[in-house]
C-alpha cells in the first residue's frame, strides 16, 4: 500500500474535525454548554481526548468554530463578487439561499439555534457573532474578504440606494433593521416549521423579497 499523500492526510484530517464539530454540535444541544465535557465528545465522536486537543485548543475554542461554520455558510451567499456592492439580483439570491439552506439543515439549525438559547453560550458568543461587538471581536471573519463592519455597511448601502428610487419619507436605517429582524424571525420560524408551514416557506420568501428587494 502506497503512503498517504499530503491531500488525502488534509482530508482525513477535515473529515475527523468535522466528525468533532457535529458531535458537539448535538451534545451541547442535548445536554447543554456547560454539562458536555471534552472528554464526552471525545467518547461519543470515538477518539481519544489527547486527540481532541490536536484539532481544539478548549471546548470554548470548539464552540466557537461550530458558529463560525454556519456563519460562513450563510454569508458565502452575501455580495457573491465580493465587489462591495449588493446588487437586487444578489440581494434576492442571498435571501433565496438562506430559506434552501434552514430547509436542507433543518436539524443543525434547529440544533444551533438551541445552543444559541443558552444562557452561558449567548452571553459569550452571542454578542460577538450578531451583536454589537461585531463578527470580528472574536477574531472571526465570516467571509475572508470582507470584514464583518463592511458586510454592514453593503447591506446599509444597499437600503439607502433603494431609498433614492423610493424618495421622500423613507428610512434607510429603520428598513435594514426591519429587513434583519424579518429574516431572523423567518429563520427561527422555519427550523420548526412542520410540513404544512414549510409548504408556505417559498411564498414567505417571494413576500420578503418582494417587500425589501
């Protein structure tokens, strides 16, 4: 048998932090934050403890990678050219992806979400990743090229251009946030949507579209 190479290791090695993240994942879920140990998942993910350590430094270092993912994930969707500028095409191909991503993950949302619930978790993580403190106050940037005070002021941008054509008694900043707090409230709404709802789900996301676009 030939010897791996350096790519097939990188991917063995992805594979195994993965396997790590998901298994967290679901146990701070269950059990909370606070109850699930390192040693914990290392069991249930089937590897040593010592092995842990070599891909997280700490389970706060854990958590934090398993937010970071789905923030990326999400905003991979965001200013696809990466130019600056949110046109209404990618403005409705963001919006459209983030309601066929909550459908296709619907239990590693709902899961996050859980996670997002717990007292210890959001007041350590909560404000760094949606908050005040911004994307990068915890040393994540979301989408590589382009740090989270400019992935604002785009989506800002976007509004205050919208509120040229619109003219005379709009409100760029009150419509941003409207348009934030729609799609969280969508987001929480979908992951616990039974079949019925999630028959709706493309109406609900023509209707915001069609209200912010």
């Amino acid at each position: 048998m030939s010897p791996r190479t350096s790519k097939q290791f990188q991917e063995i090695r992805e594979e195994k932090r993965t396997l790590i993240m998901d298994t967290a994942l679901e146990h701070f879920a269950r059990e909370g934050y606070h109850a699930t140990t390192i040693t914990h998942i290392a069991k249930h993910a089937g590897i040593s403890k010592g092995l842990m350590y070599n891909y997280f430094e700490s389970k706060e270092a854990l958590l934090k990678a398993i937010i970071e993912r789905s923030v990326k994930e999400v905003l991979n969707y965001f200013d696809t050219d990466r130019d600056g500028y949110l046109s209404e095409q990618e403005f409705e191909f963001f919006v459209r992806r983030i309601g066929v991503l909550l459908r296709e993950k619907r239990v590693f949302w709902s899961l996050l979400f859980q996670i997002l619930m717990q007292s210890e978790v959001r007041e350590h993580f909560l404000s760094s990743f949606v908050g005040a403190g911004s994307l990068e106050s915890s040393g994540i940037n979301p989408a590589p090229d382009m740090p989270a005070a400019q992935i604002m002021k785009v989506v800002t941008d976007y509004f205050v251009r919208k509120g040229e054509r619109m003219g005379p008694g709009y409100d760029p900043v009150a419509e941003t946030k409207l348009f934030l707090l729609t799609v969280k409230g969508y987001a929480i709404t979908s992951i616990y949507a039974g079949d019925e709802e999630e028959a709706e789900d493309e109406k609900i996301i023509n209707r915001i579209i069609e209200m912010f676009k």
